[in-house]
C-alpha cells in the first residue's frame, strides 16, 4: 500500500520508536584498537599525523590496553617500530623484538585482551617494501614468504592471540598456516588482509609506523582500487589456505566489497578504517567543520551495515566512550 496509508516517517517519531527498529548495532565488543609500539621506557610521543594517537613505550602499551580492555574493546592490534632496520626486515622474527615484548606485556597485564599482530616486514626493512628484494628491485613472492612464516611463529610464541598477515604475498596464508602447525599451534587463527588495496589513504600510517618505501609504490602487490572480482576471489583464496578472518582495507570507500565478499563467503569479516579515514575525521572535526561524535558514530554504523562483523579503527576509544 503506498502513501497516503504506507508512511514510513512513523517509525521514526521518536528516539525510543527508531531504536526498536533499527537494523543495525554499534558496540565497544566490534571494535579493534591498533597501537604503535616504539623502543625505550615511559615514552608517549603524539604522531603529527595522527591526531589523538600516539607512540607508545611497552609499558604505555600496556596502559592504553588496559584502558580499551576497560572499555570493553575486545581486541588491540599492534605494530611495532624498531630500534633499527635492515634490507631482510630481521626486527620483525626478533623475539626480543618490540612487537614480541609488547605483546608479552600486554598478555601478562591484560590476559582476556585479545593481542592481535601485524605480520608484514616493512616497519622492519631499511627500503620500506613489504618483502624481500630481487635486485631489479621489485619484491621477491616466493622468498619472503619464509620470513612472513618465520615472524608468525616469533609472535606466536610471543603470545600473539590472532596473526594477521598484511603484506599481500600470494600463498602466504598458507605458508603462516602450515608453519604455525608445525609448531603445534593448531588453535592460533589467522586474520588475513584479503583485500588489501594500494590506497592513498595509508599516508598518515606511513609515518605513524614510519614504513613509507624508499622508492617506487606498492601497487605491485596491493590491489587495483578499480577491482571488485579480484578482492572477491582474494578472500576466496585465503580462505582455502585457512585463513579463519577475511579484512576488507580501506573500509569506506570499499563498502560495496564488504558486502559482497560477506555475502559471498559467510565468513567472519573484518574492516580496517584506515589511518587516512580516520584523520579526515579528525581534521575536519579540528576546523569546526563537522562534528566528530556523530561523523564517527554514522562512519562506523555504515561499514557495520555494509557486512562487517569487526572494526578496526583509531577510533575506538572515542566511540566507546560515546556508546557507553
Ligand atoms: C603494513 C600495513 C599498512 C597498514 C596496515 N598494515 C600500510 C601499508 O600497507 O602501506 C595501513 C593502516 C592504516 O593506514 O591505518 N603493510
């Protein structure tokens, strides 16, 4: 029955009316809280680029967790800058490394708290890329996926909860599968970075964890933005290698892809509002231009109601907060 019978603004009369029917929930329980783990002790220094986030020594990791944890954020995922840097990316399988330690730390203080660790070299290589070289300088598949399993197992006996690989190698899901098996860590699931895009909306990060490349880009692993199948059958693939979590990264700008790769898999999915979405946020809540509250409440509902059971986001905190 059409107007003037059917009327739709009847439902949404009042606050109490909207809530009993909306489709689509919020919670501190989706969230995941990436953090910065830096060298030295007692050291919180904000990220230029980042407002609101900071580096973070071990034991402010540790503090920051424990807040999230308090505000029933389930989940932090780490990334770590470490003290130097080399052409393998040998920091990242240290398992006195600062991503190891952190993740020691945070497990001892917190021990519900799900650790969740980045697992890609270029935090850790002097050139940036997200694996090891050939000497045309493009990156070698084949030959770093031996370090990504090598860095796998490092965190995991680090005490890492959940492995989320995010460099785009093809078959690494299966490499981080098969030598986390072989360690008898049977149980340890892997968040694969399915649909990784080549995206300009990485720029902050890069100098949050300070893993810009040293020259050329990453399109030669990450994906075509202009791609839809492609994303589809990244997360079929890493599915069939055993990933346990598929991502969708960027979320935003990629919402169709969160619908689709949910609707076509089933599995559990995960979205990362990346670093660039967040500070576009943020800078434009900083100039009086919008208000923050309500952009990140409406931001995060719409990648919930694209598909998303996870989010990762720099947001967290904040939105927790509003929705206590
Ligand atoms: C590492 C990695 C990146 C991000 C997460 N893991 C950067 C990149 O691929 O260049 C980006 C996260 C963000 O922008 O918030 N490969």
């Amino acid at each position: 029955m059409p107007f003037p019978q059917t009327r739709l603004r009847r439902l949404r009369a009042t606050r109490v009316l909207r809530g009993l029917v909306r489709e689509t929930t919020l919670k501190p329980s989706d969230f995941v809280f990436p953090l910065f783990v830096a060298h030295g002790v007692d050291r919180r220094e904000p990220i230029a680029a980042m407002p609101g986030i900071d580096h973070l020594s071990i034991d402010h990791a540790v503090q920051e967790a424990g807040e999230a944890a308090a505000m029933n954020i389930p989940a932090v995922l780490l990334f770590g800058l470490p003290a130097t840097k080399d052409t393998e990316g040998s920091g990242a399988w240290d398992d006195e490394g600062v991503v190891q330690l952190a993740t020691r730390a945070i497990k001892d203080a917190h021990p519900e708290l799900i650790v969740i660790t980045d697992l890609c070299l270029c935090e850790y290589t002097s050139h940036g890329h997200c694996g090891a070289l050939r000497p045309d300088g493009s990156v070698d598949n084949d030959a770093t996926l031996d370090l990504l399993a090598k860095t796998a197992i490092s965190q995991a006996h680090a005490g890492a909860d959940i492995i989320a690989p995010s460099d785009m190698m093809d078959g690494r899901v299966r490499a981080i599968r098969q030598a986390l098996d072989d360690e008898d860590f049977t149980d340890k699931p892997i968040l694969a970075y399915s649909a990784k895009f080549a995206s300009a909306f990485y720029g902050p990060f890069r100098e949050a964890a300070d893993s810009a490349p040293a020259f050329g880009d990453r399109r030669g692993y990450q994906m075509d933005p202009a791609n839809g199948n492609e994303a589809v059958r990244e997360a079929k693939l890493d599915i069939e290698e055993g990933a346990d979590i598929v991502m969708v990264k960027p979320a935003l700008p990629y919402l169709d892809l969160i619908r689709r790769i949910k609707d076509e898999t089933g599995m559990p999915l995960a979205a990362y509002n990346v670093s660039g979405e967040y500070v576009m946020i943020k800078a434009a809540a900083q100039a009086g231009l919008l208000d923050e509250r309500q952009a990140v409440l409406e931001a995060l509902t719409g990648i919930r109601r694209a598909g998303a059971d996870i989010i990762i986001t720099y947001h967290a905190k904040d939105a927790a907060g509003w929705l206590q």
